[in-house]
C-alpha cells in the first residue's frame, strides 16, 4: 500500500510542479544580426561586359 501512495506523490509532483511555475523558464531564442549584403555591382557589372563581349564576337562572325 505504501508504493502506491508514493506513486501517486510522485505523479502528483510531476503533474502539478511544471503547472505552478516551479521549473525554470527557457527564454526565447535570440535572432541574429541581419547579415552584411554581398557587393554584385563588381560582379553583375563584369557578367554584363563578358555578355555583350560574346554577343559582339557572335554578330561580327556572322
């Protein structure tokens, strides 16, 4: 009989400690910085020139 009682306070215990605010709070996560921008001037610039390079190549062939 008295496994049974220690049963139920222990079942007790755990339902009821979380409910009273008993356990810690976990906070929330916390957001990162919003990330530094990657230039594409440099790059969108040259993918243009190289592209109009090979259009250029491509008409004077024809």
């Amino acid at each position: 009989m008295r496994s049974i009682h220690i049963f139920f306070l222990f079942f007790a215990m755990l339902c009821i400690g979380p409910a009273t605010g008993s356990s810690a709070q976990v906070p929330p996560p916390v957001l990162p910085d919003a990330p530094s921008q990657a230039p594409i001037d440099g790059g969108l610039g040259l993918l243009a020139v190289g592209g109009g390079v090979y259009a250029w190549k491509r008409l004077k062939r024809r």
